[in-house]
C-alpha cells in the first residue's frame, strides 16, 4: 500500500499493515473491497458501488494516466 496509495481507496477502512497496526485474521477485521455485500463492511454510505461502476471508474483512471504521460514525453 505505500508503494501505491490509490489502492486504499477501493477498500472501506484503512489498511494499515504495521506490525502495531489494525488489521486481525478475523473475518471481522479484513477489510472488504468497496463492492461488498459482506455483513461485517464498515461502510453504508454512497461509496458502496457496483463492480460495472469499479470497473468503468478503473477504465477511466487508466486512460488519465496514459494521457498524463504521453503529454509529458511530448513536452520532452
């Protein structure tokens, strides 16, 4: 997760993978992709989104940063 920051978002609780932090073995205390269903998520909020929803915003993401780098390497 340090390498990539923008993974945290598609989870609903931070993921802390310290030695001192959060996170158990427990069905409980994983934590479940933003899509879930599961009982034990820790959201009810406007961030529980389909899988189409994920994968569109995903498609998206993806296309951004080729852009972004193929402005960069024409500015160069």
């Amino acid at each position: 997760m340090h390498a990539d920051a923008s993974i945290q978002q598609w989870f609903d609780r931070a993921l802390d993978l310290d030695a001192d932090g959060d996170l158990g073995l427990t069905p409980v205390a994983m934590p479940r992709v933003v899509t879930s269903r599961s009982l034990d998520r820790q959201t009810t909020d406007s961030r529980l989104i389909s899988k189409r929803e994920v994968k569109i915003a995903t498609v998206e993401w993806a296309i951004s940063a080729l852009l972004a780098v193929e402005t960069i390497e024409k500015k160069n």
